[in-house]
C-alpha cells in the first residue's frame, strides 16, 4: 500500500491436500503429515482466500504456476481467479533482461532481501513482496508507471512463454 507492505494484512492456512506429503519434500517445504492433520481441505480455504484476495492485484513469483493450480481448482469451487496478476519473475526480465537468473532467491540477493521461510506461502509471499517494492522504482524509470503498462510489458519476455 503506498509503496510500504502491510505485513499484517496477511493469509496463511496450511491446507490438507487429501494424500500423504511425500518425504523428500519435507525438507524443502518444512511441512509434515502431522501439521496439516485436521486442517481444512483445499474448498473450504480457497473461498477464504478468494474473499480476503477480492478487488486486488495479485502478485506472484513464476505466477503460471501458481495460477494454473488454481485454475485447477475452478470445476471443485465456482472459484475463477481472474484478478490482474504482476509477475515478478516477469518484471525481474523486464527491468535485468542480462541477468543469468530470474529465480527468486537471484532476485533477492540483488536487492539485499533477506529471505526466511523460503518455500513456504506466507515466507516466499513476503519475500516477492519486498522484489516488488524494489521493481517498481526500476519500471517507473524505464516508463513503466502503469498496472497495463508493467503487464504489457512482463508479456513480451521470453519467460512469458512458459506453460504449466
């Protein structure tokens, strides 16, 4: 909000995904059977979020990725996510066309981000956030003072060609 992230203004739930979390990601991710045992499943948090994210921007790192899961989840909510969403891999391309790597933890470190909880929603949400906030100086300086205008321009990357 006004160039500051309202760290507050959050959404976390852990989500039981109906079948056992395979033990090589648990290192990755932090997240145990055991803490996602008596959560609630995918279509009760999802409106939740839905309400808490409604006439807003989303953003996101890689945001096809995580679009296409909620897309997946469309036919088992009524749920369509057709917010405007910025990508900050996108924009990373946008602003350091000649960087070697887009990849969030990449990003940071360029901007001196400190990242905790990587690969957990609310740690990695945070941390995009925080990319965020560094881009929009970069973009406003290249011309790029508008939602279309940053959209627009994240379309044109090579990145943006990806699918999932």
């Amino acid at each position: 909000m006004n160039g500051k992230l309202l760290k507050q203004e959050s959404f976390e739930q852990l989500v039981n995904p109906g079948c056992l979390i395979s033990p090589a990601t648990i290192p990755i991710h932090g997240i145990t059977q055991d803490m996602v045992e008596g959560k609630p499943d995918i279509t009760e948090v999802l409106p939740a979020f839905y309400a808490f994210a409604q006439d807003t921007v989303l953003v996101a790192h890689n945001a096809a990725f995580d679009m296409k899961f909620l897309q997946l989840q469309e036919i088992h909510t009524d749920l369509v996510f057709n917010h405007p969403v910025l990508d900050t891999l996108l924009l990373s391309a946008v602003v350091h066309p000649n960087q070697e790597s887009h990849r969030l933890e990449a990003i940071a470190e360029r901007f001196n981000i400190t990242v905790l909880g990587r690969h957990t929603a609310l740690g990695d949400a945070l941390v995009t956030a925080e990319v965020l906030l560094r881009l929009i100086p970069l973009l406003q300086a290249m011309g790029i003072t508008t939602l279309r205008q940053a959209r627009e321009a994240a379309q044109k990357t090579f990145y943006a060609r990806l699918k999932y």
